[in-house]
C-alpha cells in the first residue's frame, strides 16, 4: 500500500486551499514596513508636547542611519556565526548565500546621504550645488562621514575576495567612526562615551546578524541535531551579549540622564521618549530569546525554537530602526 501526502498549498476534497505559513509572512511583513516607518514618521510623535525643536531632515536622517546600522550587522553576523559553524565537528560544507555585498552597498548609500547632509552644514541638500564635498576634510564630523563611505566601499570589495574575513578591519572602522560621531569632544568625557557606544553598537551586531544568519544556516541544512547545536552555540553567546548590551546601555543613558532626572526625561524630552520605546522593545526580545532558548533545552525537537528565534529577529530589526531615530534626535538636557 502506498501512502500519498497531501501537497502543500492544495486543498483536499472538504476544505479550501491552506497556504501554511502565509499568516506568519504576512505579519512579518507587517512589521518590518513598520520598523522601516518609524524613523520617518516617529520624530512628530516622540516631538510633540515637548518643546524642542528638532533638525531639519530628522526622519530622513534616522533612517539613513537605521540602514547604516543594518547594513553593519549583516556581514559582522555573518563572520561571527561562521566562524561558529567551523568548529561544530558535523557542520555541512554548504554555507549560505552572503549577504554581505548587498549589505556594503545599502551601507554605502546610507553613508553617502550623511555625508551629503553634513556637507551642507546639517541641513538637508535640494540640489548638488549645495553639496561643499572639500567642506569634509574640514570638519571632524565631515572626515568621520568620509570615513564610513570608504569603509563600505573596502568592506564590499573584500567580501567579493576568496578572503571575506578581512572585512572585519573597515567594519571596525565604521563602528569606531559612529562611536566617535556620537560624542563630540565639547561633551563630557567623550572617549568614555564613546567605548560605551563601540562596545554597544559591537554587541549589538553580534546579536542581531549572528541570529539572522543562524536561521539562514538552518533553513540551508535542514538537519536538526547540526541546527539545534549551532543556535545552542549562538545562544550562549547571545546571553553574554545581551548582558553587555544592557550594562552598556543603562552606563550611557545616566551619563546623559542624571539618575535625579531620568524618568522625567523620559517621558518629557523626545530622547527619553524613544529610548524608553526602544528598552520596552528590547525587553520583548530578551523574552522571545528565553522562549526560544527554553525550546532549545526542553522540546522534543530543538528547532522549534526556530519560531520564537524569528520573531526575535523581527524585533531586533525594528529596534534598529528606533536606534536610528534615536541618534537623530536632539540629546537631552542635563539638568
């Protein structure tokens, strides 16, 4: 006797077509045109009732730098969780498919709108003429935007070479670049502020395109003992990570936020307002990585941790965009 399975996406004689799996894409979608939004429409919101005045472009300069920061976790996930999957003794010889060039351009493109915004004096740019490109090299933000631009450049040739590790010299430099971009040396100990924000923004790569690219591996292998010991090995890395990432996080926001003045600020400067959304969407993710951790451990079969871990890269990608936003908006005061 021959067993016949039902083909997926056909209906059976009683019932309609069942398209599995179509109900989870479409709400990932959903979100991810959200994330996209936010630094766009976010700055009206988080502004309002607050009394400050924010930059021209504010949008438009948060999502450049959400894609800018995108486009730095793709290929350092990539490296991370490769240099992962080498020392798993049955990992599969297949590999999938890089990201990384792709990353590099959306990373250049982003990087090339800074620099365009900077070279006008923080002002939007209507045509080319009002572009001062030798304006750059005069200026630390200037030589520091010129610097990213290159850096995706090299990054892009190198992961097109038989060598794509050497891609992790101008990535640094791009992390170093916006560490030192986001704390000018007029602010309070600035190289303080900005190891914190190298070590976060690290951190942070590590965990979002670490995992984007775990599930990218399972999806290839398809085996479930090599799949489920790569992500168990992703997901104690991930812990350490995402204690850093809340050290160096809390450190940063009482250096700007006096602990006297923090939770009004939080509710009453457009700052506050952002970073707040940004640690309740973090909390959510540290809660869908315990789901998909406590799967791993306990489940019949580990991969179905594999849901929770999607989920978790939704939220991730939308609390890059709030970063975005974030860096775009007008500091606090320290009252």
């Amino acid at each position: 006797m021959t067993l016949i399975r039902p083909t997926p996406g056909v209906a059976d004689a009683d019932g309609p077509i069942r398209r599995p799996g179509v109900g989870r894409a479409v709400a990932v979608l959903v979100l991810v045109v959200l994330g996209a939004l936010m630094p766009v429409l976010g700055p009206s919101a988080a502004l309002h009732g607050t009394g400050e005045a924010a930059a021209p472009g504010v949008g438009g300069v948060g999502l450049l730098r959400a894609v800018l920061f995108a486009a730095l976790c793709v290929p350092v996930g990539e490296l991370f969780v490769n240099r992962l999957g080498r020392s798993l003794p049955s990992a599969p010889d297949g590999r999938p498919r890089s990201w990384a060039p792709y990353a590099a351009c959306a990373g250049f493109v982003a990087a090339l709108g800074l620099a365009s915004v900077v070279a006008t004096g923080n002002l939007v740019p209507t045509s080319l003429a009002q572009i001062d490109v030798g304006g750059l090299y005069a200026s630390r933000d200037g030589r520091l935007a010129l610097l990213e631009v290159n850096a995706f450049v090299v990054a892009g040739l190198c992961a097109l070479t038989r060598r794509p590790g050497t891609q992790v010299w101008p990535l640094a430099a791009v992390a170093v670049a916006e560490a030192l971009r986001a704390h000018p040396p007029t602010e309070h100990s600035p190289l303080v502020g900005s190891g914190l924000t190298l070590v976060h923004l690290t951190c942070a790569a590590l965990w979002m395109g670490g995992l984007l690219h775990v599930l990218r591996a399972l999806r290839l292998w398809g085996a479930a003992q090599t799949g489920a010991a790569l992500l168990g090995r992703y997901a104690r890395v991930a812990a350490v990570l995402l204690a850093v990432i809340t050290a160096t996080g809390i450190w940063s926001t009482l250096r700007r936020m006096p602990p006297d003045t923090v939770l009004e600020q939080l509710t009453a400067t457009a700052y506050g307002r952002v970073l707040l959304a940004k640690v309740l969407l973090v909390a959510v993710v540290a809660l869908l990585a315990l789901w998909a951790r406590i799967r791993l451990r306990r489940a019949a079969d580990p991969l179905t941790a594999c849901f929770p871990a999607r989920m978790e890269v939704v939220g991730l990608g939308v609390a890059v965009a709030v970063s975005g936003l974030l860096t775009a908006l007008p500091l606090p005061i320290r009252w």
